[in-house]
C-alpha cells in the first residue's frame, strides 16, 4: 500500500508544513547544543501528535497507526530528533493500556497522550545494552511492593520525564517491568551524554538506589517484561522506520536541487550527466520503496 486515504493526506499536508515553519528553524540548534526543547515539545503537542494513535476513551484522536507514523515521516523531514520527541511517551502510555490496573491508567494514560507529562523508557544498561537476559538492574520484593536497584544508561528525557518504565530482573531471575514515579527518593539521574547524532533527548545515565515501587507499579505480570516491552518496541520499530524515511526524503530533495544548482559550463549537472541521473534515480528508488514497505506494515 503506497497510496494514502484521503484523512492521512490530510494529515501528511498540514503536518509537514506546520513542521516546515515551526520545527526546522530550530533543528539545527537543538541537535548542536543537545539540551533538551521545550519549545519544541509545545510544538509537537499543538500539533496533535501524542494523540494520534490513541482512541477517544483514552483522550486521543482516534486515528490510525498509518495516520501515526505518516505523521512522524513528515516531522522528520523537517527536524529528525523531533520525530524522536514523541517517542518513548506514546510507547509507556501504549504500554500502561495494555498491562497497567486500571488506576495507573487513569492517573497517568490522559496526561501522557495529552503530552502534559513526559514519559522514559528505561531498559539499555552500561554494559549489558539491550539485551534482556543480561539485566543488572534488580528488583526485590518488599512487602507488596518492590525495591528497585540498579544504573541504565542513555535514557532519553530522564531528566524531563515525569514516570518511567523501567526493565528489572527480579527476584526469580526473569525480566519485570515496573512503573516508576520519577519524583520517587533514590531516583537519580547523570550528565547528558554527547551523541553523534539526534542531539536533543537528553540521553543521561540513571541510577536507582533502594527506589520503592508500589504493589500498583508493576505493569504486567512479574517475569513477563519482554512481552511488556514488545507491547511498546512494535510500534517503536516503526516509528524509527517513519523517521529513517522522513530523513532520507530529505536526503533525496537536497541532492536533487543541488544536482539543478550546480552547473558544469553552464550546464546543471542534474540534466547534463547521466551518472548524477543515475544516482538520483537509485536514491528515489529506495525512498520509494522504503516508504512501501513502511506504509503496508503500519497498515
């Protein structure tokens, strides 16, 4: 499926150029400097982004998971790390719907898809990275609780976030998701990290000392974080896909107007040699089918 419904047209239209005006101004400052944006973040929230894949009982907009990640692709074209932005939010309140009691999702899901509160995802550690079955993060029972101890590094917005879900080993050795209120004694966060790339999230290591959990900040069942977790990575993966694709447009549309602004003897070099043509073409071939592929797949 490559050609959009006439609702994500709509949406691709006017995101793009609100994104145009509003979030590539600044870009290039904020993927410089690295700090996190609150204006930038304002802009995604009166864009209507957070809401997108969400239903109305839960304060969303109802719309698809396509309407979603068009959304983003078009974010993307105009600023790469604010197509980031919404990520790690929308995937902790997709998360909380699915596995969270009813109480944590009415205390923190509208809040979440309002974009009022930030959310991180807090799984990647120092040495371990992402694999699951190497946790050094640990969680202990304590009464009808649990306690929290551990360090994860570059975390997104953990500086920012109001709640986090965090990935722990508990105490039988099998991965558990908790939900952690960032406000929380023994929550702590380090310096931003420099990254290569994407500059503006904030990425930090977080340490958690004796962090106490609630009996209600266990999302899901206990030893089932993977699943918890795959609840949020699926739509995820897509998301980094939609951005990848916004990127590469960009790429293409850059390419091509420097092919037909630069000249050789008069000539631009878009139109006069066929090894440029070529390379255009091979460009615009991929972005074609990427975007393909990542339309039938959100779909």
């Amino acid at each position: 499926m490559t050609i959009l419904d006439d609702d994500c047209q709509a949406i691709a239209e006017s995101v793009r150029a609100r994104a145009w005006e509003r979030l590539a101004p600044q870009a290039a400052a904020t993927d410089k400097t690295q700090l996190f944006s609150a204006d930038m973040w304002r802009e995604l929230r009166e864009l209507g982004i957070f809401e997108l894949p969400f239903p109305p009982d839960a304060g969303g907009a109802g719309a698809s998971t396509l309407a979603y990640i068009v959304a983003l692709e078009q974010i993307a074209y105009a600023s790469a790390v604010a197509a980031l932005y919404p990520g790690t939010t929308v995937q902790v309140a997709q998360v909380l719907l699915a596995h969270a009691a009813p109480a944590v999702q009415e205390q923190w899901v509208p809040r979440l898809v309002a974009g009022e509160a930030l959310a991180a995802w807090a799984f990647t550690e120092p040495q371990t990275g992402s694999d699951p079955r190497q946790l050094t993060t640990r969680a202990h029972r304590k009464g009808d609780g649990w306690v929290l101890s551990g360090q994860k590094a570059f975390i997104s917005y953990a500086a920012e976030a109001a709640v986090a879900l965090v990935f722990a080993v508990d105490d039988d050795g099998l991965v558990t998701a908790f939900l952690v209120d960032t406000d929380q004694p023994g929550w702590g966060v380090g310096a931003p990290v420099e990254v290569m790339a994407f500059g503006g999230t904030g990425a930090r290591p977080v340490y958690l000392d004796s962090v106490q959990v609630p009996a209600s900040g266990l999302i899901g069942e206990p030893g089932r974080g993977f699943e918890v977790m795959l609840t949020g990575e699926a739509l995820g993966k897509l998301r980094v896909s939609a951005i990848n694709v916004g990127v590469a447009q960009r790429a293409l549309h850059e390419a091509t107007a420097y092919a037909l602004q630069r000249t050789h003897r008069g000539t631009p070099i878009g139109e006069k040699f066929a090894g440029i043509q070529s390379l255009l073409a091979d460009m615009r071939a991929a972005v074609l089918a990427a975007r393909a592929l990542l339309y039938e797949t959100a779909e």
